[in-house]
C-alpha cells in the first residue's frame, strides 16, 4: 500500500503480499531460479537473441546477419541460453535452428521490449 493509503500498482502485481505467505525456503528457491534466468537476461547479446527468437526459430546464420556478429560470439550466447534451458536447437543438414523453449524467458522478453522498444 502506497503511503498515501492507496493500493499501487506494484502492489496489485505482487499480489498482496504474495511472498510473505511463502514458506522461506520455498521463496529462496523459487528466488534462485529467478536470479538464474535474470542473470542469463542481463547480457545484451543473449537478449538481442532472445528478443529475435520471440518472433520464430532461425538459423544461427540468421541470428548472425540480425545481429551482425561473429558466429563464435553468436554461438557462445546461444550455448549458455541451451545450458539454461531458454533456448532449444535442432539441426537440418549443415544448418542449426533455434527456438525459445521457456514461456517464462518469452514473457520476460515480450514485456522489456514493451517498455524499452514499443513506440507507444
């Protein structure tokens, strides 16, 4: 609650207090995991491929032209979005396609290109 005594929007989003009904150990789990996956975010390379991968799977040839970029600098991104279990790849003759594999990473991507690339 807002010192004003209303509710803010920050508190309608964390529900009320969410995280204090949760057991500690529940919440430092459940908070570990979110760090990961913020911490995989927090690289502006894994987040340009992530952001490009919202929109459908593509080559890491693909990946590179978008993001003109060397293929070991593109390939060393993607391994540790495949380490974090963001991305998955499958493989058609010579050529690798990735795609988003976590709801969790394209909901977390949809929203900062909201607030940091929408127009509006």
């Amino acid at each position: 609650m807002a010192p004003d005594g209303h509710t803010n929007d920050l508190d309608a989003s964390l529900g009320n207090g969410r995280c204090a009904r949760m057991d500690a150990d529940e919440l430092l789990g459940q908070a570990q995991e979110a760090s990961n996956l913020m911490k995989a975010l927090a690289h502006e390379g894994r987040l340009m491929i992530l952001c490009h991968l919202s929109s459908g799977e593509k080559s890491v040839t693909e990946l590179e032209n978008l993001l003109e970029s060397r293929q070991a600098a593109v390939s060393q991104q993607l391994a540790r979005l495949r380490l974090e279990g963001l991305v998955s790849a499958r493989r058609e003759g010579k050529a690798i396609y990735y795609h988003l594999s976590d709801s969790r990473a394209r909901r977390l991507v949809e929203v900062i290109y909201e607030m940091f690339c929408s127009s509006d």
